[in-house]
C-alpha cells in the first residue's frame, strides 16, 4: 500500500480593506509550519498580494517550505455552478441559515477574462516574489474539476499552469466530496501533464460544525484522516487565510490537524512536491 500523503493548501484571499487578516495569518502560519516541520502551500489572490507585497516578501525569505502559487487575480468563477441543495444549511454556532434549499446557478467568468486574471497574477508572482506560477486553485471548486472544461485547460496550459485544485463538489455543486476521487492527470482532454487535485473544503466544513466549535471539526477532519491513512490515499485539504483565524487566532485548531496527520504516518507534502513525484513516476 503506498504511503499516505497530507497536502495543505491555504486560499490567501482576503480583501485589500482587511489586510489586517492576511497579515496576522502570514506571521501565524508560518511559525505554526515551521514548529510543526510541516510544509505547505498557499494560492493567492493577486489583488491580496499587491496590498501585502512586503509580507510576502518576508514570507518569502523566511519560510522556505511554503510553497507559493496563485488564486486568480479577484477571486473570478472559472466555469458555471448549479448548485443544487436538498436542504437549508445552518451555521453551527448561530443556527441562522446561510444556504437555502433549491438550485442556484452562479455564471462563469469569460475565457478572455479567465485569461486576464490567470496572466496578471502569475506575472506579480514574478515580479513581487521571483516566484514561476505553475499551480492554480479555482475559487469556490465544482463537480468534475475542469474535466468538461477543455477550453479552460488549454488557457491554463498555454499560461504555464501545471496543476489545479478544482474538483472540491459533487454532483449537486456541493458538499460532502468523496475522498476516493485522487489526482489525476487530464490526459482524456489532451493535457496529459497537468494534475487535478481534488480538494476537501475545511472553510464549509467548520462553518456547519460551528466556528467556535474546534473539537467537534477536528472529529470530522479525523475520520476523514484516518480513511485515507488506512488505504494509503491522498488527503489534499483546502483553508484560507481569513477562516483559519476566525475563532483561532493562534491556529490551534489547524496545527492539531497537521500533527494528527503526522502522528497518523501521513507524509506532508507541498502540491508542487507531490506534482514532481507524479510527473516522474508517470
């Protein structure tokens, strides 16, 4: 059975007007990782990183096993949603409803537009931290990655990404995602050397169990943990910067997880790391 592999990728997108959160992240994170020995990625906004180009830069320089890759320049919708809910969802804390039930289409973005933000973000990438774009998460995720979306990739390719976290919903455009679906290559639509990594949504995750409510989503993370120890799966995990401080501003919560993992024989990896792995062995 292969070893177990944790990938933890952080969506860095808060708003220029609440830096404030990015800031305390970056220092927080960081010194979690590296106390923990544990290396991660982070797929940034543009827009965030322009408002935050020096603690980047201080990221950058100090943190070496953080891995740095992009989210878009604004946050855009790659491709359309439908997203089909059977019941309203509640916050944990509040029990106000945030989702009601029914389907709601949210329209994707131009490919022109997709092509805008992609470019300009990888070009800041470069010229703010010297760093060559290869890997993109796509806000919010959708049922099937881009595997319907040839035309996407190919903007992708021809922008050199190499490998994207799309695929974080089922069939209804929603939660929960089945952790057998693992990494693959788009080789059916003719891009055989760019990776999808399907990728469990923490953010949805805590605000069901409740924000405040640390133990009870650690549970959830645990099962989910443990299943793909047993069966020597990729465990490929999705928080941002914004979340990962609500309710935890020292990121207790998220450092019990990495630990777990690693008490669980889970090898932590960046996705650029494990993107090389495959790539040779493919």
């Amino acid at each position: 059975m292969p070893v177990p592999i944790f990938l933890l990728g952080y969506d860095i997108e808060a708003p220029p007007e609440r830096s404030e959160e990015t800031r305390h992240f970056l220092n927080t994170a960081g010194e979690m990782h590296r106390n923990l020995g544990a290396p991660c990625t982070f797929f940034v906004c543009g827009k965030t990183l322009e408002a935050n180009a020096e603690e980047f830069r201080k990221v950058r320089r100090g943190y070496p096993f953080i891995d740095i890759q992009q989210h878009t320049y604004s946050h855009i919708l790659l491709k359309s949603l439908v997203q089909k809910l059977d019941s309203p969802w509640a916050d944990g804390d509040t029990g106000k409803v945030f989702l009601e039930k029914g389907t709601t289409v949210y329209k994707g973005e131009s490919l022109q537009r997709i092509a805008e933000e992609v470019s300009k973000t990888s070009a800041l990438l470069k010229d703010i931290l010297g760093v060559e774009c290869a890997g993109l998460t796509t806000p919010y995720g959708f049922y099937r990655g881009l595997a319907d979306r040839p035309d996407i990739l190919e903007i992708l390719d021809k922008l050199g990404i190499k490998f994207v976290r799309s695929w974080s919903r089922n069939e209804n455009d929603w939660v929960p995602l089945s952790l057998d679906i693992q990494p693959f290559f788009y080789g059916p639509q003719g891009f055989g050397r760019m990776m999808e990594f399907p990728v469990q949504d923490g953010h949805i995750k805590r605000r069901i169990t409740g924000w405040k409510k640390h133990g009870d989503h650690f549970k959830v993370v645990k099962k989910e943990l443990d299943y793909a120890a047993r069966r020597g799966l990729v465990y490929s995990y999705a928080q941002h910067d914004w979340d990962s401080i609500k309710e935890d501003p020292g990121m207790e919560l998220t450092a019990r997880i990495v630990e777990y993992a690693k008490d669980a024989g889970m090898e932590i990896m960046t996705y650029s790391n494990y993107y090389k792995r495959r790539l040779k062995d493919a």
